[in-house]
C-alpha cells in the first residue's frame, strides 16, 4: 500500500511554488504519494512537477475540483460541456505528470444539493453515463482511469454511497471507469464501511483514508483494523490518500466546512496519519 497526502493539507492554490515546498515535505516525511488538486489544471509548471516527483521517489495522483460551471448535471448544456472540457483537461494534466488516476465527485459541484424524484435521478444517471462513458474513453488514451467519488449529503444530494456509485461504474462498464471511496463520506453515510469497501470490490480504484472529522486517519473512531481487513480481502493495493484541508482552499472549504484546525498543525494532521496508516497496514 502506497500512503500519499493530498497537497491541500497545507493550503492553498497548488501552484509551482506550492508544489515546490511540499512535495519534498512530502518525501521527507515519508509518505509514498502527494495527491495532486487541480483546481487549476493549468496553474503549475507540469514538467517541473513531474520532475519533482521523480528526484524524490514519490507516486501521484489527481483530483477534480467540480464547480458551479463545471458540472456534468447542470441544466445548462454549456455547463455541461464547460465541465467536460475541464476533466479533459484534467486527465491530460494526469497524463503529463504521470498519473494514472483521476479521483473525485466528477458528476457535480462540491456543496450542489436539490431534490430529485425517483424518474429525475434516473435520468440523470443515464446524462452521466453517456458523459462518462465517453470522458473514459479518452482516459484511456492517455492511459489515465476515472475515479468516481460519492460524497456527504451535505456537499451532494447525487452519489452518497457505495451503492450509487457501483451503479454508475457497472454502467459506464470501461476499466477506465472505477470507483473512490473516502472514509470520511463513508463514515458518515454507509451503515458499515466495511460492507461498502467490500461491495466495491475490484471496481475500487483509488481510496481516500481520513478522520472522520477530516483530521488525521487513527486519531479518530473509526474502526481502522477493519478498513484494512476489507481492503485487503477486495485485494486493493494501491494509493491510500489523506485528504483535508484549511480554511484558505477556498475552493472546497465552504462546501466541506472546513472552519476551524483539525489538529495541532497541518504538519501534524500528515505525520500523525502517516505513522497510524504505517502502523494499520
């Protein structure tokens, strides 16, 4: 299991300069992976990036960052297609720095909630199905596989569990196409993490490991041994990520309610979660 931190844990924007500072933090820390946001796919020197991550031996990956005009749900077909054309972007920019996962709500903005009937979800299924179907193609030509992530009922009312997610995996049915589960969203929508990550099964591609206060994984009460028991009997071997955030990434600490530090320093959120994942895997 390669243990990663996402480079919001230390603010924001993720630029050149950012990158610069903490992915040797990163490295020095001891951590396997830095999880890349692309809140602004182009804001940061990519081949300086991705020769960064090679000097200091360290995996990558990416998250979209969805957005009120980047939603593949909106009513507005130019939305829909600004959308499209910003996760385009964003599997090119995986492509460039050598990711091969591209994670997060690909469906809909961060912090959108509206009621829909049985028939209205329905179709809106099927619109993300066609949307993604045809965004995993190009993935897969740049050798790039789509993660989608179900959230909190309070940043979406669209995909909340497991459930809903492998319904539109199975679907979209492309290798290119898997799903991401985050134990902070589980932890507060599943009736057991464990039976959701097993449900996943081989679809599960990419794994956010957080508090469930969004603080560091193992200074919290969830049930850590059993994660890793599940992960382990679905055979998923890759990327664990710490994902939080401070109040300053403007671009996600509204809708996730990042209002106050969830640990002594953002430094110790990274170490405390790095040492507790060592110890549990």
């Amino acid at each position: 299991m390669q243990i990663g931190v996402n480079l919001w844990v230390w603010g924001a924007p993720v630029n050149t300069d950012h990158i610069e500072q903490t992915v040797p933090k990163a490295a020095d820390m001891g951590f396997d992976a830095v999880e890349i946001p692309l809140a602004d796919p182009e804001g940061f020197d990519h081949d300086r990036t991705a020769a960064l991550l090679e000097q200091h031996d360290l995996d990558v990956g990416v998250v979209a960052a969805m957005s009120e005009d980047r939603d593949l749900l909106h009513e507005d077909p130019a939305v829909r297609e600004n959308g499209r054309d910003y996760l385009r972007t964003c599997i090119e920019t995986a492509d460039g720095i050598g990711a091969t996962q591209l994670g997060g709500p690909l469906y809909a903005a961060v912090g959108r909630t509206w009621k829909m009937s049985p028939a209205e979800r329905a179709a809106a299924v099927e619109q993300l199905v066609e949307q993604l179907q045809e965004l995993a193609e190009y993935a897969a030509d740049h050798g790039v596989t789509l993660c989608v992530e179900p959230l909190n009922r309070f940043e979406t009312s669209f995909l909340n569990t497991a459930e809903q997610g492998i319904e539109v995996i199975d679907r979209v049915d492309s290798p290119h196409c898997q799903l991401l589960l985050d134990t902070f969203h589980m932890n507060i929508e599943e009736k057991s993490i464990r039976r959701a990550i097993e449900s996943a099964g081989d679809r599960l591609g990419y794994f956010h490991a957080c508090g469930n206060d969004r603080g560091a994984p193992g200074n919290d009460h969830i049930d850590w041994a059993e994660v890793v028991r599940a992960l382990n009997r679905v055979g998923y071997d890759d990327k664990a990520i710490i994902e939080s955030f401070t109040p300053e990434v403007e671009s996600i600490a509204k809708a996730a309610a990042i209002w106050r530090p969830l640990e002594d320093s953002q430094d110790a959120l990274a170490t405390d979660g790095l040492a507790h994942l060592q110890d549990y895997f």
